[in-house]
C-alpha cells in the first residue's frame, strides 16, 4: 500500500480553501439574491401578505385555490397559452429561415447578421414605444401603408381585443428572432460541407440535402432554441406593460402581466407569490417534457 507523502493533506486543503474563497462571494450573492427571495416568495404564497404590513395571517393554500376560481387568472392563462404557442413557432420558423439564408449568404453576411441582431439589443421600453406608433390605428404608418395596398378596414391593432396580442406577438418576435438566428447559424456553420459534397454525387438536391442533412445534425441546436423560446414565451411582460398596459380589455393579460397587476397594483403580494409559483411549475413541466422526449428525435452522433 503506497504511503501518503509529508504534507499532501495540508496542500490538498488549502487548494480547497482558495477554490472556495474564489467561488464564496458568488455562492453569498446567490443565496442573498435567489436562494431567500425564492424561499420568502413561497411563504408569502401561503399568506395573506399585502406588501404593507407585518400583520398578515397563514392562509396555508387558499391562494392556490383562489387562483382557480379567478376568472381573471383564467384569462391570463388562455392569453398566454396563445402568446406561448404563436411566438414559439413564429420565432423557431423565422429564426431558422433567417439562418439558413445567411449561410448561404457570401456577400453582405456580415452586415445582415448585424442588421437582424440589433433589434434584440434594443431597449425593450424603446421598442414598445415605436411599435406602439406603428401601431396607431388612426394615422399609423402600418395601417396607412394597409390602405394604399387597398385595405378598406385595417385592424385597429392595439386598440382591438381581437388583434392586440397578436400585434404583440409580431413585435416580440421580430426583436428576438435575430439572437436565435445567431444560434441557429453557430449550429448551421458546424456542419461539414462534405456531406453535402457527398450527398450532391449521390443526387440529392437542395431539399433533400436540408431535410435529412442539415435538421437532424443541427437538431442539438433546434433543441435549445425551443427550451429557450419556450421559457421566453412565459415571461412576456415589458410589451405588455408599455404597449398595451394588459387592455383593451383583458386581451392582452398574461401571467407575468397578472403578477405584477396582483402584487403593485392590488398589493396582493402573497396572492401574486402564488401565481409566481404555478408560472414557475408550468415552465418547469414543460421543460421537463421536452426533455423527456428529446431522444426521439435529437441527434448527437
């Protein structure tokens, strides 16, 4: 049995200290910033808390229950679900598509990766604000450029309960698909052109080559980005504030939006920490779904 050298221990052990005094002031940051604040948001959850006060009673789980007889909630919850689905897929599509072009793309592929990445740079508030403009269904460049294409009754947009979560849906995507885009093109580059050189002798064309070269080997990626957009898609909140402060209506009303209307608005702060939490466990099962059937079709050979 080998001996253990003089002073291995001691080494060993102050190599651990330094590592943790290098790692000590991130892992107090998190538990002061996340790690408590997630704590004391469940146990608001569970109280009558209202944000002004120190007296407030343990209620157990009668916010949860609330929740579902709020029709408010309920709405919130079809809003999003609508939002959730057409964003994901808008942003998947256009992001993808926007890629593949600038792959191919020799000339200009620089000035165009940058000219599709800088909406998502953009200040979110100054976004809205424009958007909000284009918006304008009296006199707005969007509808006056509806009409001379001989539209008689352009969408009121912003102003309609039928169109303004759309309308917010189109800004939202066109200012994150660029940062996608960027995913998606890391992925495209980091397919080897000899494939394609290979699969061209054999006969393939332009489509096949894409569908059954290019898809399943930059599945990875298409993968994240729909982990990504998913996640995302629940967390809308900043365009709904500015643009449509939640209205006309309820329209436009999303789970984000619901929390903070409970929690700064109403000061139902334990109410608005329970809606927090039933977001938290949509995203998580969600996530955990697509996780979970993942290995039927992401390819990582």
């Amino acid at each position: 049995m080998a001996k253990r050298r003089p002073g291995m221990g001691s080494r060993q052990l102050r190599a651990n200290l330094i590592g943790w005094c290098f790692i000590l002031p991130s892992l107090l940051a998190f538990l002061l910033f996340m790690f408590l604040p997630i704590l004391l948001g469940f146990w608001y959850s569970l109280t009558d808390y209202t944000g002004l006060s120190k007296d407030y009673q343990f209620i157990g789980f009668a916010n949860y229950a609330k929740m579902f007889h709020d029709r408010y909630f309920k709405v919130s919850i079809k809003n999003n679900c609508i939002y959730a689905i057409w964003y994901s897929v808008l942003t998947m599509l256009t992001s993808l598509a926007l890629a593949s072009l600038l792959n191919r793309l020799m000339r200009f592929r620089k000035f165009f990766r940058i000219a599709f990445f800088l909406p998502y740079i953009s200040s979110m508030v100054s976004v809205a604000v424009i958007w909000k403009m284009v918006f304008n269904p009296q006199g707005g460049p969007l509808n006056s450029f509806l009409v001379q294409l001989g539209v008689s009754n352009p969408p009121q947009w912003l102003a309609s309960t039928t169109w303004a979560l759309y309308a917010i849906i189109i800004v939202s995507v066109w200012k994150n698909a660029g940062y996608y885009m960027m995913i998606f093109l890391a992925g495209l580059q980091n397919v080897p052109d000899s494939l394609y050189e290979a699969a061209a002798l054999d006969g393939a064309n332009r489509r096949q080559q894409y569908f059954k070269i290019t898809l399943p080997l930059i599945s990875p990626t298409v993968f994240l980005n729909m982990i990504l957009i998913t996640i995302s898609s629940f967390q809308v909140f900043d365009l709904v504030s500015v643009m449509t402060d939640g209205g006309p209506g309820m329209s436009t009303n999303v789970l984000a939006y619901r929390i903070y209307y409970e929690g700064f608005k109403q000061m139902h702060m334990g109410y608005a920490s329970s809606i927090a939490y039933f977001l938290f466990a949509i995203i998580l099962l969600i996530t955990l779904v697509q996780f979970a059937v993942q290995k039927y079709w992401v390819n990582y050979d």
